[in-house]
C-alpha cells in the first residue's frame, strides 16, 4: 500500500514472486531475498493490523513468522498466491501466539452471518483505501470489529483474495466475503466523511 496502489502492485508480481519461490526452493539464496522483498510489506502491514502499530511487537512478530517460513519453505506447494496465502496463515499464527502471551484480544468481535457477494477490484471503498497510505488505513481498520477488520487486511493489505482469505481464517469464503464487504463499506463511508471521495483522495489521501 504505503504510497497508494501496493496491493494491485502486489499481486502484479505474483508471477515473479511464484519463480522466485521456486527457486528457494532449490537452495537459491537470493531468490528467497526477492520473495521477501516481494511479501514483507503486505505481511508486516497485515500484522500490525492484529497486534498493533505501538513498538516493535509487529516487527518482532513478522521476524518470527519468517524463519517459520524459511525453516518450512520446503513443504510449501503452490504458486505465488498461494505463498502469500501460506505466509498470511504463518504469521497470523505467530500473531496470535503473541497477543495470548501478552494476555490481549485482537479487535472486539463482531460476527457476520450474511451472505453477501465482496466488493470487486473496481469497488469505491478499496480504490479509496488503495490511495491512502498503509498507517491511515490501519488507523481505519482498527475500528471494526475483529472478523471484518481481518478480512479488510488480508483483501486490502496483503493483496488475497476472497478464497485465499478464507483459508487463511479457516472460514466459509461466504463469511469472509461477507466480513470483508461491511467492513469496506463502512470504512468507505469514513473515507467520505474524511474527505476521500469517489472523485479522488481528500484530507486523507494528501501523502500520495
């Protein structure tokens, strides 16, 4: 995200990020560094969205899940989707493993039952996302309840889809689509009252 645009940017590189895996895979050092460099942005953005944006506890978490990642890479199967998928579920994991030590909860929960289709890549409230930087939107998403503001990260942050998203939380995809729809919109409705609007990015978008 950061300067506007990062998960489009992202899943652009899937392609590069899927050889590069590949090639870690067979003991390529170097390419490993690109697939770091590819998905560390997204999976660090999407921790501290869980444990917050206070400290280091989010770097400090991300760390951990990545060598999780480079001790387990060889049982990893799949393309480069797939690896940000398999990332996002690692460090979700280590995320949670850190919010119980500190005896914290993630984002208060608020269950969503609809079945609702999820915005598509066209949709106002994730374009207006997309163009404010990475900390305002998690200033954003720290306001829904926990269902809706992970699905938000995991679409929006980390560049998954729905599907993917919803092996990552090990729910129904008509849950998460539904999560991540009334969250979009209601963080599309805060963006409007912010000034970012459908014909471009106000108050919050001044970053770009």
């Amino acid at each position: 995200m950061g300067q506007g645009g990062e998960p489009r940017r992202a899943r652009a590189h899937d392609e590069e990020l899927g050889r590069a895996v590949a090639a870690a895979q067979a003991g390529d050092e170097a390419a490993f560094a690109v697939a770091y460099r590819i998905v560390q942005p997204g999976l660090l953005g999407y921790v501290r969205g869980l444990v917050g944006t206070h400290g280091e506890a989010a770097e400090d978490v991300t760390a951990e899940a990545w060598l999780e990642i480079a001790r387990d890479l060889g049982r990893f199967r799949g393309d480069g989707p797939g690896f940000r998928g398999w990332t996002a579920t690692i460090a979700r994991h280590r995320a949670y493993d850190h919010l119980r030590r500190q005896k914290t909860r993630p984002r208060p929960s608020g269950l969503e039952q609809d079945m609702l289709e999820l915005p598509g890549p066209h949709s106002t409230s994730a374009a207006a996302l997309e163009a404010v930087s990475t900390e305002q939107v998690l200033a954003l998403v720290a306001t829904l309840p926990r269902e809706q503001a992970e699905a938000v990260l995991l679409r929006v942050v980390v560049g998954l889809d729905g599907p993917a998203a919803a092996r990552v939380l090990g729910k129904r995809p008509g849950a998460v689509r539904t999560a991540a729809h009334r969250g979009l919109r209601k963080l599309g409705e805060r963006l409007r009252l912010a000034g970012v609007t459908d014909e471009g990015p106000g108050a919050l978008g001044g970053s770009r």
